[in-house]
C-alpha cells in the first residue's frame, strides 16, 4: 500500500509510542492524522510540536465508545487505523482484570467492527511480548507458546485472535505486533528505564534492583519500532501476520542500571533490594516489585527482518542518551499523573 496521500487514524496518538507514529506518518506525507485519544493516560503535550500542521486532528474520545469511533472514521474517510489504545499499565490488570480486559479486548473488538463497517484498507494493532510469558528458550520467536503472566497479557493475547480471526474469517487486513520494551522519549515516567533515571540524573541516588540483576529484558528504541509500521503498510505480505518488533539483544537490569551511570559519570553504587512481589521497595517506596516477574525476555525479530526488511538500527546507549536528555528537558513531566 501506497502511504502517501492517506487518511490515518491513530487510537491512543497521544501516548508515548502513538505520539512517535503521528511524527512517523507526517513525515510520510500522508494526507491526515486523526489521534483518537481519551487522554486518560496519553498527554496533548507529546503532541505540542505538531499542534500546528493543517495535516493533525485531534479527536477526545474512547474506543469504547463505538459511535463517536464510527461516526469520526466515516467524517474523516479513515484509510488506516493504527491501534495503539490501550489499558498498558500491568498493575492496573493485577488490581483490576476487567477493566484491563474491557478496554484491551472490547475496545480492540470496537476498533475491528468499526474498520470492516466502513472499509478500512488497513488496520495495525499493538499486541505485546507479555503474551508469551515467561521464555522456555531464548531469543522467543512467533511460534513459542503463549502462557502469559499477567491480565494484561492474556487481554492483549485475546485482542490479538480476534485480529486474526477478522483476517481470516472477514477478509479485514490487520497487523499485529509483539512489542518488546519501547523505550525513548516521551516515554511513561513509572517504568524501571525511566524510574532509574529519575533517581540518577534527577535526584543524585543510585538506583535501586530488584534481586541480583540478572533479569534480562529486551529494548527497542520507539523509532525504529514506527519504521517496522511502515513497513508493514508497504508490504501485502504483512496481512494476517504477527511479528515481534525487537532488538533481539538481552540486557540484564544490573547492565541498564550500569550503564546509566556510566553515561551519568558519577560516582555511585548500585542498590540491591529483595522485597516480596506485590510489596515496596524499602529504599524506594514509590517502586512495588511486579508480581510474576519475568526471568528472561527477549524475542526474536528474525521474521519481520525476513518478510518486512525491517532491522532495528539504534543502538541502546544511543537510544538510552536521547531519552535522558528528553528526560531532562522535561523534568516537570514527573508533576503530571495519568488522567484515571
């Protein structure tokens, strides 16, 4: 598919990564980009640089509610729809499994309803590497099976059959992609990446881990991600298809923390804490350990390098050293909490 020209919609376009697709379609000279964001947990900040382009709408609302989604697909002679909406945050799924399930599942389903209504050409969906649980081998490729540890997991899981059994059953030609950990500016202030830079770069405090550190996680810088979007779009073999968008690399939590101080260049010594999963750090009360946490995470992109062409290209202390300078160009950020 041609992406020049073309009318996009972009559910959740005010978060962290949808922010960085409205700046990846712009760039592709498409004809507009609706953000249909609620601002529950998305900000109209992320999107203050492009405010001005004639090519950007922004439309408040929620895909549960499938009217206002119809009604603004049908105005806008939607072409696209990137879903990037979602209930992200893995405790909320913990504490609160059906409303993780209602916007996950029911809100994906209102999204796929409303695309093969009106006759959508396109439609891409944000699945995440939370639904394969944890890892029996690594790198994890599409075809590990699918056991995930949290609600958040199992919603995202669901959301993603229904994804291809539209494609299957209905002919609808969607996306869907297994996120490894988005990182970058813009990025949610609460995760660990950027819980560790609040502590070193804005408070002078070493950071503090969980355990040893010997956790590997799997980071992928946000604008290699919306390249693989591209891609997708541009590639008829991507209808019906699941790829994992990741670097492929491990990185333990004692590394990223080290690293961070490397970059920081100060003088200071890793914390190593062990509370219970579920309970606060005593070092850092704000911080709760994730209960089922993950040893291992990291997935393969070997498919999408082979059907896509797609490759991650940033290396992560580059990419790590553009979100602490976003970070701390940005320090007013940590004042504002998610709308609930």
């Amino acid at each position: 598919m041609e992406i020049e020209g073309k009318n996009v919609l972009i559910t959740g376009g005010a978060g962290f990564i949808g922010s960085h697709l409205v700046d990846e379609y712009l760039e592709q000279n498409v004809g507009k980009v609706v953000v249909f964001d609620d601002l529950s947990t998305g900000f109209a900040e992320n999107l203050e640089h492009v405010k001005k382009d004639s090519r950007l709408k922004m439309v408040k609302g929620s895909i549960l509610n499938r009217r206002l989604l119809e009604e603004t697909v049908r105005k806008e002679n939607i072409e696209i729809i990137d879903h990037q909406a979602a209930e992200l945050e893995v405790y909320t799924g913990i504490r609160n499994s059906q409303k993780d399930a209602r916007i996950n599942i029911l809100g994906t389903l209102n999204v796929l309803n409303t695309a093969l209504k009106l006759e959508v050409k396109k439609v891409l969906f944000a699945s995440s590497g939370a639904v394969y649980g944890e890892a029996e081998y690594t790198p994890v490729d599409e075809g590990h099976p699918l056991t995930p540890h949290w609600p958040y997991g199992v919603s995202k899981l669901s959301a993603e059959r229904y994804c291809i059994q539209y494609f299957r059953l209905y002919g609808l030609n969607v996306t869907a992609f297994r996120y490894a950990i988005v990182y970058g500016p813009r990025e949610w202030f609460g995760r660990v990446l950027t819980m560790f830079i609040k502590r070193i770069f804005l408070e002078n405090k070493p950071p503090v881990v969980f355990g040893d550190g010997t956790q590997t996680r799997d980071y992928i810088y946000v604008k290699d991600l919306t390249k693989a979007h591209m891609l997708a779009l541009q590639n008829d073999n991507s209808a019906g298809e699941v790829f994992n968008i990741s670097s492929g690399k491990a990185v333990s939590i004692k590394e990223l923390a080290e690293t961070l101080i490397q970059i920081s260049g100060k003088q200071l010594d890793i914390i190593f804490d062990n509370p219970p999963e579920g309970k606060a750090s005593r070092y850092q009360p704000e911080r709760i350990r994730l209960q089922g946490e993950l040893k291992r995470f990291v997935l393969s992109p070997k498919k999408a390098e082979k059907l896509l062409g797609w490759k991650p290209h940033t290396p992560f202390k580059e990419g790590v050293t553009k979100e602490i300078e976003w970070v701390l160009a940005n320090k007013e950020r940590w004042n504002t909490k998610p709308r609930v």
